[in-house]
C-alpha cells in the first residue's frame, strides 16, 4: 500500500465518527491497534484462515463494552476453514445487545477452476452455524447482488439498504426483523490518497449505514 494510505483512511474514518467499523484485508494487529489508537476507539484483530494475510479488523467507540469471537479457524469443510476471516462482535447498547458479524469470504482467484461459489455457500453456512443470526453482517462476499450466497441472505430475513447491483461485492446486511435502518452512508468524495490522483485509497469503496434497534432510539 502507499505509505501514506492509512493515514489518510484514518481521516476519512474519523470523518464519519463511526460507532463500529468492520475492516477486511487488514494486514497485521498492528495496523489494527495503530487505527484504534489514532480514533480513539477499541480493536480486535484476526489474521486470515488459508490465506493468513487477509486479515480483519473491528473497531468499535471506547465506551462501549464489546465482546469478540473469532470463528475464522472453524472448518467449513474437512479439509479448509475460512479462506479470509469471520468474527463476531457483541455491543451492549441502550436499547440491549447488537450482534455484528465482520465476514470476508472466499474469491474467485485461490478457487479450484476459479468457481469460489463452492467455497463461499459453506463459509455462510459456517457463519450462522456459528453465529446465530446476527443482526448485522458486513463485509465483502466476492459475489454480486443476484448471486446465490446474496439470494441466501434474503431467505435469512437480511437486506441491504444500498441495494447493490452489478458488479458491487461489498455490503451491509441488516436483518429487518430486527432493526430500523435509518440512514445508509453514501461516499461519493475523493477516494485517492491525497496528492495522488491516480492512487486509490482501495480497490473498494467503503459502505456504511446508520441503524436504529427496534426497541428503543439508541442509534449506531
């Protein structure tokens, strides 16, 4: 990456004031810490499963209690785990407990005969085994919107508030039983590592929303 990539991720992150943020292809719990400490917000870090320098990353607002769970390692199959990662995170909130899941999944590039459709439906599979229904799961799927692994969400109660299209991979799935959603995030400014016009910060765009508990107001 540019040398000057995080620093400049750091701003746009800080821009938004999140209260979480799910981060994929984090390369080492160091970065992970050094984002933390520079938003003032908590992390947890995990390296990738097959492919260890895909790792991933949750950083969520210092003053909320958070409990994590890393499920990368669990087998999918009986011979692989998770080829990138998959983790759960636990906030307590005003309005109760918020279940997050940070999830990168299988690409075509590593998968036998480029086909990663028969490595990601048994990592999403893996996913809820693991945990449960959670009420947000977010990351990037390899897959776009008409795909089956995206078709499987749907069936689970989840939606995306962006609703992608086309060639978009990335998502925030909110289970709609569950929560209000009531503001997705557009980033629609500069994505370019200052000064360099020609160098992405990413070769994906963030996504975000702005979600809202059914029980109560209590928003994240």
């Amino acid at each position: 990456p540019h040398p000057d990539a995080v620093s400049a991720l750091t701003q746009l992150y800080a821009s938004l004031r999140p209260d979480v943020l799910c981060l994929q292809e984090v390369p080492s719990g160091e970065v992970a810490a050094d984002l933390g400490r520079l938003l003032g917000m908590r992390s947890y870090f995990a390296p990738g499963g097959e492919r260890v320098a895909y790792g991933g990353a949750f950083l969520w607002r210092g003053d909320r209690d958070g409990q994590t769970e890393d499920f990368t390692s669990l087998k999918v199959s009986e011979d692989r785990c998770f080829e990138r990662i998959c983790m759960k995170l636990t906030l307590e909130t005003a309005s109760g407990t918020l279940a997050i899941v940070n999830v990168h999944l299988s690409s075509n590039r590593f998968a036998p005969g480029g086909n990663g459709h028969l490595l990601r439906r048994p990592e999403l599979d893996k996913l809820f085994s693991a945990a449960g229904l959670p009420h947000v799961v977010a990351g990037d799927f390899n897959a776009t919107f008409d795909s089956t692994v995206c078709e499987q969400m749907r069936l689970q109660g989840y939606g995306d508030p962006h609703q992608s299209t086309g060639h978009v991979i990335d998502y925030v799935w909110i289970r709609e039983p569950d929560m209000n959603v009531t503001e997705p995030l557009p980033f629609d400014g500069s994505f370019h590592v200052p000064g360099h016009s020609k160098i992405a910060l990413s070769d994906h765009r963030p996504v975000g929303v702005r979600i809202q508990l059914k029980e109560n107001t209590d928003e994240v």
